[in-house]
C-alpha cells in the first residue's frame, strides 16, 4: 500500500518541512500569507499551504 502525505501538519512540523522557525511562521499566519486549520484545540497547517508559500516567487 503506498505511502499517503498527510493533508496537514501541526506547527513543529510544518516549521520543518519547509525549514522555518516557529515564529517566522507565526508571522505568515498572523499576515494572511498562510491558513490554518483549528480542529478543537489543535492547530494544523494544510500542506497545500505550505507547498504554494515555497512555490511563489520571491519578494
């Protein structure tokens, strides 16, 4: 059976995918720049997310 990625992360590990700390990625929610998903108390980060934010060009 092959591997599924998951559709979203909780924030350590979205921090490591795409190789920021928590607090500039706190920044990009906090500006819009990414969306996060709360499921009760959790906070997750859909990877589709993280995927279009090293997609853009850069600023």
């Amino acid at each position: 059976m092959p591997m599924m990625e998951p559709l979203a992360v909780r924030i350590p590990e979205a921090c490591r995918m795409i190789g920021i700390g928590r607090s500039k990625l706190y920044e990009l929610i906090a500006d819009g720049t990414i969306e996060i998903v709360k499921i009760g108390s959790v906070t997750v980060v859909p990877v589709s997310q993280l995927k279009a934010l090293v997609e853009l060009p850069t600023r």
